[in-house]
C-alpha cells in the first residue's frame, strides 16, 4: 500500500488530508563560503517555525512537503526538530540544486556516485536525522540544462526507478522541462512520477497542458505571495481543469520559512493563504469540493507516496 514517507512515519491516504506540495521550513540561497551559511541554532529555527505549523494544522493541513535540496542549505536536523516539537509531519527530499549552487563534491562525482547518495537517503537516513527523504528534489537553468544539472537529473532517475520515488524540479521554462522528460524517459524514468515545480513561472499556457498531457505533474506553487495576481492563478486552473487535467495538478505556496541571513530567521510566511483565502476563491469560480479534494489532499498523495 503506498505511504508518505515522513518525519513522524509512513503515513496513509487514509491518515491524512490536505497536503502542500512545495513548502520551507529553512533556506539559506547565499552562496555556501559565505560565513553563517545554513547556520542556525536549533531552538531559534523551531521557536519561529514550529507556531506556523500548528497554524497551519488549525487551517485544515495536515502535512507538509518541504524542497530544501542540497546547494540552498538543506538542514534536514532542524526539519525533524520543528515537525517533532509541532507533531507535524513533513516530508523531505534527497537532491540538488542548479548550477552555481552545485556543491563541489556533486560536481566531481560520477553519475553513479551521485545515485548511490540519493539511493542511501531514500532507503536510509538524511544526515543521521533517522528519517529518509521522501523524494528527489531537483532545478534546472533557466536557459537550458547544463552538463552537471543533465547528470544529477540522470542519476536520479536511476535512483526513483530503485525506489518508486518522485522527482520534482525547480524549473521556470516549460521547454526545459520538454528536455528534462527526455532524459529522464532516455534513462528509463517515467514523466508520470515528475514534478514540474513553479509551473506558474512559464508564461505560455500550452506547454503547461503540454507537460501535463505527457503525464508530469504541474505545480502552481507561489499562490499567496502576491494577493493581486489570485484572478491569474483562476484562471489556469480553470483552463487546466476544462482541460480535463486536473488529475495532474497541485496547488501550493512556497511559504515559510526561517533564513539564516536575515536577523532572527526574518518574518515566515503563514501556510494558511491556499486554505483561508484562496480556495474559498475557487469555489467561487464554480469548483466544487470533489475537485478541491482531488487538487489539495488525493493529488499530493499519489505525487509523493511510495
């Protein structure tokens, strides 16, 4: 039977309800010789994120997946620390980041290095934390995959085929991706189990019904940062789900989260935008419950579930 693979243990369809598929609880996108980089103190991270866990359970969510790779200061310790002291739980990835956030030791590691790494995380532990990751998180450039980026892509493709694990993508061009699932479905991956991650940044609707009809997910995950562009968010998933692809839709926010370089981790931003304010919106645009359901609670879980 699948199960989410999270900090508080494999879970059910059965155990869960919404789910938020693109989340932070910690980043740090400087550069990582920069001193303090994805430096924190534990208590400080879980003082200032753990109260926006609890608000977000109170707004009907009932877990989380963070996209945290490696290269943006990925401190999975601090992430089992926060869902342990709010009893909420998270998912968390295994993977990379894009180029220039490509650590040293990624870059010079041969394609099989690199899966036997995502391999150990999926099956294992994530830095001795006791949990493993839940799934691969990815990005690529905006004008095209490099060398590097096409061989962590395909190690771990090699990795999710072992594993039944998704791999999902920051990427802002849709004809990235179009050369993403190339590679992946070269390496024997399915576009079935891939996320395409800021689906929303890609500013030509057809290649958003193009990813999807080919099978990937699409993500529209910065709802809530900017109030004003809610009408446009709508809209797409309007067109997406006359479409009838609904099925390969998810709704999040890309929201938290603490950030070593600010004083005091800075000012999170509440998980509670999707429940509180913008499905209410969308019901009434016509969507009836049975496809909030699918968008927000049986979609994240076919995603991610193992």
């Amino acid at each position: 039977m699948p199960r989410l693979l999270t900090t508080l243990g494999a879970l059910s369809q059965d155990d869960l309800g919404m789910i938020l598929p693109h989340e932070h609880i910690f980043v740090d996108r400087r550069q990582p010789d920069v001193p303090g980089f994805a430096r924190a103190h534990t208590e400080n991270v879980v003082a200032l994120m753990a109260p926006e866990l609890e608000k977000a359970r109170a707004a009907g969510v009932t877990a989380i997946v963070v996209c945290t790779p490696i290269g943006v200061g990925r401190r999975a310790d601090f992430v089992v620390a926060t869902s342990q002291a709010a009893d909420f739980p998270i998912v968390m990835p295994t993977g990379i980041y894009r180029e220039p956030w490509v650590p040293e030791w990624a870059r010079a590691a041969g394609e099989a290095k690199l899966r036997d790494w995502m391999l150990a995380e999926l099956t294992g532990e994530i830095a001795d934390t006791g949990v493993p990751a839940g799934w691969i998180k990815l990005s690529a450039g905006d004008d095209g995959i490099t060398p590097v980026e096409a061989k962590i892509l395909r190690a771990a493709a090699r990795a999710a085929a072992q594993t039944h694990a998704t791999i999902g993508s920051h990427t802002i061009r849709g004809c990235v991706v179009r050369d993403q699932l190339d590679i992946l479905e070269e390496a024997g991956y399915t576009p079935l189990r891939f996320i395409w991650i800021h689906t929303q940044a890609e500013p030509d609707f057809a290649l958003h019904l193009e990813m999807a009809r080919r099978g990937c997910w699409i993500e529209y995950d910065g709802i809530g940062w900017d109030p004003a562009e809610d009408a446009v968010y709508l809209a797409r998933i309007l067109r997406v789900l006359d479409a009838g692809l609904g099925h390969r839709l998810m709704l999040s926010m890309d929201r938290g989260w603490y950030d070593p370089a600010k004083p005091g981790g800075g000012t999170p931003a509440p998980f509670t935008y999707l429940s509180e304010i913008f499905l209410p919106k969308l019901r009434a645009a016509g969507v009836d419950d049975v496809t909030i359901r699918l968008l927000t609670h049986e979609n994240p879980f076919r995603a991610f579930a193992r």
